[in-house]
C-alpha cells in the first residue's frame, strides 16, 4: 500500500511541474510576442507639454466666427489671428478705398515686449544647385603632374520675401509675419507660477496650470505698426501712414495629459490663442525603460522556471 501511495504521489508531482513547465512557455509566448508593442506604449502617452497664451486686443473687434481680431477705418482694415502652428501672427490686409495702396513691410514691425521684430527678416530662399571650383593634382610615374581645373555655377531660382505689398482697390492680401513660441517660453521658464484647475477645452474640461492677467499686469504685450499709402494717379505712394495695434496676455495655461493633435484641432478655431507643444524625451525614455525592466524580469523568472 505504501508502494502505491508513493508511486501516486510522484505522479502527481510530475503532473504539477508538466502543467507549470507548460504554463511558463506559453506565459514566455505571450511576452515575445507584444513586449514590442509594451516597449512603444509610453511612446503614445509621453510627457508632451501644451503651451498656450490667450490674446486680448485693445479697442479692436474681436469675430465670433474664428476669434480673430480686427482694426479698419474706411481705407484701411487689418485682422490678426495668433494660431498659426508654427507660432507666427497672420495678418490680413483689406483695401477698403477706391484707390490702390502699398503696404511698406520695410516700415513695419510687431514689438513683442519692447522689443522691434521686423515683418521680413530680409533673408531669400535658394532652390536650385549652386556648383563651386575644385583643381586636382595628377602624379605620373616619371615624376610630373597634371594639373585639372573644374568649374562649376548655378542653376535655380532665387526667392525672397515681398517687402512691399500691393494691394489694389477693394481687394486683400494675406500674409504670416515673427514668431511668438520662443518668447511665451519664456515665460514659463521666468518663475511662472500658475493656479490649477480645470479649463474648458473643446467642449470638455482639462486639468491645467493657469495665470489670469490684466493689461497692466500682463507678461506679454505686443505692438503692430504697419506703414501704409494710398498711390495717386501716377501710381506713386503719398502721404504715408501708420496703422498702430496693441494686444496684450489675459492668461497662460500650461495643460498634461492629453494629445497635440487635441490642441491642434482646438487652435485651429481660435484664432485668439497661440499655443504649441513640447514633448519630454527623458519622460518617453524612462518609461522605455521601465517597460523593458519589467519584461527583462518576467522573462528572467521564466527562464529561471523552465531551468527547474
């Protein structure tokens, strides 16, 4: 009887390391086949950083169609829109007059903060193939060289930005102008210290970091001067003109969490709001690395089981 009891007892202990022997390889499976897809997953939630400031004009309408702000008198209109993703201001020109104008961009700036920011940077964009010179030195076996000379030249075309804008009677023309991303971060870097809580965003609220300002008070103020004249009969500019514009900050909000392509579709609409994102490399690499710690273990303890 005791010879029966042991023999039962072994075949038992075998069937329990036969069961576990098969639970760890297809446990190894499952990990060899998505640890691909958890080593990427912080890819899709990294720490990415929304920046986003608020515009407010001073004495200007502002469209409750798309947010924009607008300045005109009967020659001469101008909207701003601050959404444009690369950060810099879109402006709208409107020739309200029966005359032709110019507008003189040479003559004009956007002041951010005090500091004069030329509408065109005066530099030209070159698309083509530029050749240069090279001379090459051939040595013979009986101790002389050649000397070869070539000679190269371009073949393209040459852009630069319109200095001028022509803009004939009861027409407009369109046009993107600075940058502004660089100057709000650094605002966030200057000991910003906000309130959290929650802001409406795309008909849904986020949990944010905000500062609400005045003008008075407001880190970020800006100034549009743009130089503009009327052309008489001889198609000439007379009597320039200078069509002044202020904006200033109402608030600031830093918001986590949530995608860019959310803040993008939300920028797209309001184009009283400049904003853009940061993503944290270091975040996404950590999480990577935390993933791949803990698929590394498991895998680890299974090797270690099947060696049992």
């Amino acid at each position: 009887m005791s010879k029966y009891l042991r023999l039962r007892e072994r075949y038992h202990y075998f069937r329990y390391i036969r069961n576990y022997t098969i639970f760890l390889i297809m446990l190894k499976n499952v990990i060899n086949l998505r640890w691909t897809i958890l080593l990427f997953f912080p890819l899709f939630f990294s720490c990415t950083t929304h920046y986003l400031a608020t515009m407010q004009g001073v004495d200007m309408e502002k469209k409750n169609t798309d947010s924009t702000f607008y300045s005109g008198t009967d020659t001469l209109g101008i909207s701003y829109a601050f959404n444009n993703a690369d950060g810099s201001v879109r402006v709208r020109f409107e020739n309200h007059g029966g005359q032709s104008m110019i507008v003189d961009l040479t003559k004009s700036a956007i002041v951010i903060n005090g500091k004069s920011h030329g509408f065109i940077d005066g530099k030209s964009f070159v698309h083509g193939r530029i050749g240069g010179q090279a001379t090459t030195l051939d040595w013979s076996n009986d101790g002389t060289f050649q000397e070869t000379t070539i000679r190269g030249g371009y073949n393209g075309s040459i852009y630069k930005d319109e200095d001028i804008l022509f803009i004939p009677a009861k027409s407009y023309t369109v046009g993107s102008y600075s940058g502004l991303h660089e100057d709000i971060l650094q605002l966030f870097k200057q000991n910003f210290v906000g309130t959290r809580g929650q802001v409406l965003l795309d008909y849904d609220y986020v949990h944010a970091l905000t500062a609400e300002y005045d003008k008075a008070h407001s880190p970020l103020q800006i100034r549009s001067h743009v130089s503009y004249a009327l052309l008489n009969v001889e198609n000439k500019p007379s009597n320039y003109r200078i069509s002044k514009q202020s904006f200033y900050a109402t608030n600031l909000m830093r918001i986590r969490g949530i995608g860019s392509k959310r803040i993008r579709k939300m920028l797209d609409t309001r184009a009283d709001i400049t904003g853009f994102s940061v993503g944290n490399k270091s975040g996404v690499l950590l999480g990577t690395i935390a993933v791949v710690g803990t698929v590394g273990a498991v895998s680890a303890l299974v090797d270690s089981g099947e060696t049992q």
